[in-house]
C-alpha cells in the first residue's frame, strides 16, 4: 500500500518546463516534489527529443568531416565507415550526464523525485503509479503543474515497425545507417533529420503535401537552405501527399497521391506531436484536452482550474525547449504571487538543420503585409576572414531596419553558428537599439560576429543613397 504526501507544489513531468517550475518554486521556499515516468528524467528534451537529435547533429558533422571540404576536398573524411555505435557513443553519453545534472539540481534544490506514472483522482491529488515495483503514491499539491510534453503524432493507417518505418523516437534506435530514406514532413524536425542523413551520405526524399515548408522563416534563407540541401544529394516533393507505406524484404516503397512510388531503405515520419494527457485522468481534475492532446491555458500558464498550471508542449505553440523553461518559471511565479514581468514577446527561433538557420524579430513577408518601411543589409560568411578560415562560403547575414527610426526590426542568419550568432540582434533589439550600435561597434576579428557590422553598413550605405535623392 502506498503512502500519502503533501506539498506546496507537485509538478508532472521533468523536462524543461516541468524542471524549471519546480526549481523556481523551491527558490521561493516551497516543497515541491516532481514526478517523473522511470528512466525518464529530463522528459523527452534530454531522452529522446532536443538533446540526442542535437548531439547526433555535433557527432554527423563532425564524423563526416564534411564542414572541412572545401578546405581539404570533397573526399575528405574524418572516418571512413560511420556506424550507428558510433553517433549513439557520444549520444548515450550526453543524454546520461544532463541527466545527471537534472537529478543534481533536484536533489540541492530539495526537490522529491517520485518515479511513476501520474494521474488525477482529484483537481488537487495525483497518484503515482510505479507498475515495475508495485509501488502506489499518493500526493496533494495546493498547486499542480501539468508539464508532460508531447510524443510523434503516428497517422492512422501506417503500420510503424521500429526498423523500416519510423518515427522521429525510433530514429535513435537505428541499427544500421541507411542508404535511402523517405521523411514524411517537412517541418522543422523532419528537415534537422533529412539534413543529418543527407550529410552521412543517404540519399533522402522529403515529401511534404504543403506547396512551401518552414514558411514562418524568411523565405531567402528557406531558398538557401532548400539549395544546400538539393547539393547533398536531397529531393523534395512538395504538394504531394503519402497514401501508403509497404514494406518487403528489400525495404520500403511510398506511394504518393500522384501515382508516384518511391523505393528506400526506410522511412521516417514527422507528422506533428501529440500532448501526452490520455494517462492523465484530466476529467477527474476538470479538465479536457484538445483533440491534439493539448491543454489550453491563459497568459499565466494557468488552465480553467484556477489552482492547475500547464507549460511546455503540451499547451502547444511555440513548443520549444527554450521557450518552455520561461514558461515553467512564470507559472510557479504566478502561482505564489511572485511579481514577474511575463513572457518576452523577442523570441529567437533556432532550427538545427545542417547548415543552421536562426531568426529573430521580424520577417521581410510580415513587415511588408503590414506596410512597414525597412530596408535590407546582407552580410555574406565567403566575404568575412573567419568564413574562409571555417570553410564556410555559403552563410548569410541579413538585418531588417526600420528606414524611419533606425530600428533593428529583424535578424535572419543562415550559416556556421547561426543558432549562437542570433543574440547579439536580439540583446540589441530587447534593448530597444538601433542599427547605428553595430556601426559603430568594434567586434573581435576574424569572427562570424563581425557579418554584423558589415551588415549594417551596408544598410546604412543604401540609407545614405536615399537620403541623396531626398535632398
């Protein structure tokens, strides 16, 4: 028989979201305790989702040599024959020590661990299953965090089999590296993952039924993107829908609507997410989620349940790691009268893809629909010393200004470190700064944070041509 625990704040599910509500509520002297499925600490962020995909990123890019190419030629490798062991060592390896660092923040925060399945018997307890050892717990919480993340949408009719077809978690499990592959999706994960094969030498087919993909980016980058990818030997079927999947003993044939038919090894799904709440028992609490498994919340993260926070994931968009952990700590903020400013409205958005993409701010398409005057300054990598000496001749740069105040309104970077570079717009932008900062700034040479101030001149020189032509 189980025992019986109360706290200030229970919070279900351990990633970002979930973590960083617990921690923010122990710093303000709250008991907190944090339940979490078994081996599964640090949610799907650090397991399966964010961390493993962007270690596999480092470890391809690395392995594959290929960002050194266009010093040392195009047959250059760092290693000949790369096995799945090989990307999964370095893998397994940071998966097990940020899970480390999860349980060590817990612990010297005073936070309880308490390892199980969670779901509501009432909107204030949650009984924690553990079905392995037959353990049963049973908390209260004066407030509950519902932070449970979400898991690959699987579309009904595929037959997913964990070795011929796929899903974004099946992919780390891979036994051998494929030599052809069809990725359903081109959202921002089925693209980090068709670049990463891609660089390891599959030959990938996207298919995707919208005419356009990743299209809250600037479409500039997208274009970049989308021609770096066709030159590492990658397909794209755009408007075209998936009606079947067979497998047989040589692999895979997909079948498109268009009566198309296209043979791979393997194929990985990237249909969207779907929120983890069926196990939640969210009726017994008063609550219901969408039919994507979502929970709707205000603008404090707080559901119709006045008491019942919800973060990450599972309320739905932006669902990211970074965004998520904000979210996390404004509940717990809100929900002991912590005064706190609220979300941020300047949030970057980083895709992994090789090479990066990352913005903030801003896109040309939504600037001109809302009839607001900029113009564009481009910094190109092949032009900056740190580009040549890196390899890297296709990034770019580009600054969106606002022609009447001088106004950063937009970063878009394609290129080496694009996911790092992004904040220095942002930092001038969340400051309220203007392009004449990175004029007239001095940036360490050779770096790719110099494409800045080149950027900006170039905005400058363009502003100078019409100010000309006014006079």
């Amino acid at each position: 028989m189980g025992s019986m625990l109360e706290y200030d704040l229970v919070v279900i599910g351990s990633g970002p979201g979930g973590q960083k509500a617990a921690i923010a509520a122990a710093k303000l002297g709250k008991s907190v305790a944090v339940v979490e499925r078994g081996r599964m600490l640090g949610g799907v962020c650090v397991n399966t989702g964010t961390i493993p995909s962007k270690t596999l990123r480092e470890a391809v890019v690395y392995l594959t040599g290929m960002s050194q190419r266009e010093l040392y030629g195009a047959s250059y490798r760092v290693k000949e024959k790369i096995t799945p062991a090989d990307l999964l060592a370095r893998t397994s390896h940071v998966i097990g020590r940020e899970q480390d660092v999860v349980r060590s923040q817990l612990m010297r925060n005073r936070v309880d661990l308490i390892s199980g399945h969670g779901r509501f018997v009432d909107p204030h307890t949650v009984l924690v299953e553990e079905p392995d050892r037959g353990e049963r717990t049973t908390v209260t919480g004066e407030y509950i965090v519902i932070a449970t993340g979400t898991k690959p949408a699987r579309p009904a009719g595929i037959e997913f089999d964990e070795e011929r077809v796929l899903d974004s978690d099946g992919i780390l499990d891979l036994k051998t590296l494929p030599t052809s592959m069809v990725v359903v999706g081109a959202g921002v994960i089925g693209i980090e993952y068709a670049s990463m094969f891609a660089a390891l030498g599959t030959k990938v087919t996207v298919v995707e039924k919208r005419e356009t993909m990743l299209d809250f980016c600037d479409p500039e980058i997208i274009e970049s993107l989308k021609f770096h990818l066709r030159d590492l030997a990658v397909t794209f079927r755009f408007g075209e829908e998936v009606t079947a999947v067979d497998v047989g003993a040589a692999g895979t044939v997909t079948t498109l609507a268009s009566g198309k038919k296209i043979p791979a090894e393997t194929v990985m799904y990237s249909a969207g997410r779907q929120g983890q709440t069926d196990e939640l028992d969210l009726d017994s609490a008063g609550l219901e989620a969408d039919h994507r498994g979502r929970i709707f919340v205000d603008d404090n993260f707080c559901t119709k349940v006045d008491h019942i926070y919800a973060v990450g994931d599972v309320i739905g968009f932006p669902a990211l790691a970074a965004t998520s952990m904000d979210q996390g700590r404004l509940a717990a903020y809100h929900a002991f009268g912590e005064p706190c400013k609220g979300m941020t409205e300047l949030q970057p958005i980083g895709i992994y893809s090789i090479p990066e993409v990352s913005y903030v701010g801003l896109t040309e398409v939504q600037l001109t629909k809302d009839a607001v005057p900029y113009e564009v300054g481009v910094s190109r990598y092949r032009e900056l010393a740190r580009g040549q000496i890196a390899g890297d001749s296709y990034g770019m740069l580009k600054l969106l200004v606002s022609t009447e105040d001088l106004r950063l309104l937009g970063v878009h970077i394609f290129g080496t470190s694009a996911t790092e570079m992004v904040h220095i717009g942002q930092a001038v932008m969340g400051c309220g700064g203007s392009v004449d900062y990175l004029v007239d700034a001095v940036f360490n040479y050779p770096t790719f944070s110099e494409a800045y101030k080149v950027a900006a001149l170039d905005v400058m020189n363009k502003l100078r041509a019409l100010n000309r032509f006014r006079s």
